[in-house]
C-alpha cells in the first residue's frame, strides 16, 4: 500500500511573516500618533 505523500510544512512559516508585518505597521501607526498628539499638545500650550 502507498501512502500519500506529504508536503513539507513551507505554509507554517509564511503566517509568521504575516504577523510580524502587522505587527510593524501597529507600532507604527502607535509611534506616529503619539509624535502628532505631542506636536499638536506643544502647539496648543504655546
């Protein structure tokens, strides 16, 4: 009896390079809103 063969696991990796995308543009995005909330607080207390 042949069994059927199996692919190696090439999709396991791909999710982690995924995740590590979104996780860069959410840092991102938090580092970039924080720079502008304390440019527009400098802004105002002038």
């Amino acid at each position: 009896m042949s069994q059927a063969k199996k692919k190696p696991p090439i999709l396991k990796s791909k999710p982690k390079d995924e995740v590590n995308k979104k996780a860069l543009l959410w840092i991102g995005a938090v580092i970039v809103l924080i720079v502008v909330i304390v440019a527009v607080l400098q802004i105002v207390e002038q």
